[in-house]
C-alpha cells in the first residue's frame, strides 16, 4: 500500500513544475517569444514529430550515444579491473587516469574539433570518454574492494586466470559497477547533447542549436524537453535493468 501512495507523490514535482511554468507565462511578465507557454511547446514536440524532423535527430543522437557508450563502457570496465588486479598497470596509469577524471569533457570540444573536425568521430570519442573514465573508476574501486581472501583461495586452488575473473572478480563487482554504469550513461547523454549544440549537422542538440539561431524557443524548449525525457528514460531503464540482473540488492534496499 504505501508504495502505491509513493507512485502518486512521484509525480507530484512535475506536475508542479508544469503549473508553476504554465502560470508565470500566462502572466504576461514574459513575452510569448521568450518563455513559451506549455501547450506551444506540445504543439510544437507534435508538429516536429509528424513531420519527421525529430524521429531524425534522435535517430543521430542515439546512434552516437550507443556507440560512444558501449565502447566506453567496455573499455572502462576492462581497464578498471586490470588497474585493480595489476600493480605495474596501476602504478604507470592511476596517476594520469586520475587527472584525466578531473577534466571535464566538455572543455575538450574545441581540441577535439581542431583534431577530428565535426564528423561523427568528433561525438562519438566525447561520449567514449565520458563513458570509459566514470566506468574505468567504478570498476578500479569496486575491483579493490573484493576481499582478499577470494584471491587467496583462488591461489590455493590453483585457478586459472579466467576463471578468477568470471567467477570471482566480476560477479563480486556487478553492484558497484552498475552505479557507474547508470552515472556514466547520463553523463554521456548530457555531454553528447551539448556537443552537439556547439558542433553538430544533426542530433537533439543541433536541433537546440537551430531553435537558438532563428529565435524559436518552442523549439529550444522541445529539447530540453527530450534532453530531460530521454535522461530520466536511460537511467529509470539501468535501474530496472540492476534490479532484474542483482535482485538480491533490491531485497537488501527494502
């Protein structure tokens, strides 16, 4: 009963936020032309829709998105755990992974124009990055927290390498790892749409950017709009995605 109740309160905020929109553009203190009324920007989601034009640009941003992602991810994952199992692989990268990670990827937009120009690769690489450094630190420290012991006990038994790591290591770290999988695929998503923003022929955040250009902020705010959407969808589908591969964390979180 209560989580029903809970399902109720958790659209309150939205709801909330739309009236509170709803209502100072309808105050007339803005113009129409610079806070867009709710129903002009569902009018507008509509007629982009129909016409193709956003079914389009998602199509582009997705693509650069899975890609980027599941490269990034992979990598991240694999070079996590080698960092944590190696002491000369950690010793010789930890220091310049670490100070990668604290360099924001969007500041790196214009080296990478200037290296790959605007075509796909120039997106695709900004997502890798994103994507590998958040996993690659997920996966390094929830690969230092598997007790020791395992790793003794796998000694003794004289294991073989890949079963150390399929049977031990990785089922050890699925937890910790999909809390940086769901934060590395909403970052990813959020920088490849200001990417797209600042240099792009296509994708949500072009489609910003045009909206910007011509003064058509219906169109701006149906970006934010899916930039939003499609955010709250990916990490809401890793959530689900965590629960049905590790229930036992839902059964400990209740």
């Amino acid at each position: 009963m209560m989580d029903k109740r809970l399902g109720w309160v958790f659209f309150i905020s939205p709801v909330f936020l739309i009236l509170t929109w709803w209502l100072i553009a309808r105050s007339g203190q803005y113009s129409a032309d610079v806070l867009v009324p709710p129903k002009d920007v569902l009018l507008t989601l509509a007629e982009l829709y129909q016409s193709g034009e956003l079914a389009m640009h998602l199509k582009a941003s997705f693509y650069r998105l899975g890609a980027g992602f599941g490269l990034g991810a992979a990598g991240g994952i694999l070079f996590g755990i080698l960092m944590a199992t190696s002491k000369q692989v950690e010793a010789f990268f930890l220091p310049l992974f670490q100070a990668l990670r604290q360099v924001p990827t969007i500041t790196l937009i214009p080296i990478l124009i200037l290296l790959l120009g605007v075509d796909e690769a120039f997106k695709v690489i900004i997502v890798f990055k994103a994507a590998f450094l958040t996993v690659g630190l997920a996966a390094y420290e929830a690969t230092k927290g598997v007790p020791k012991n395992y790793f003794e006990v796998a000694k003794v038994y004289d294991l073989p390498k890949k079963t150390i790591y399929t049977r031990i290591v990785f089922p050890a770290i699925i937890p910790q790892l999909f809390t940086g999988l769901r934060i590395a695929f909403s970052r990813s998503w959020t920088i490849l749409v200001a990417a797209e923003l600042l240099a792009s022929d296509s994708g949500v955040g072009q489609m910003m950017q045009f909206g910007r250009d011509t003064f058509r902020m219906d169109i701006v705010m149906v970006g934010v709009l899916i930039t939003g959407v499609v955010g709250f969808s990916i990490d809401r589908m890793m959530k689900l995605l965590e629960i049905r591969m590790i229930p036992w964390q839902s059964v400990r979180a209740g």
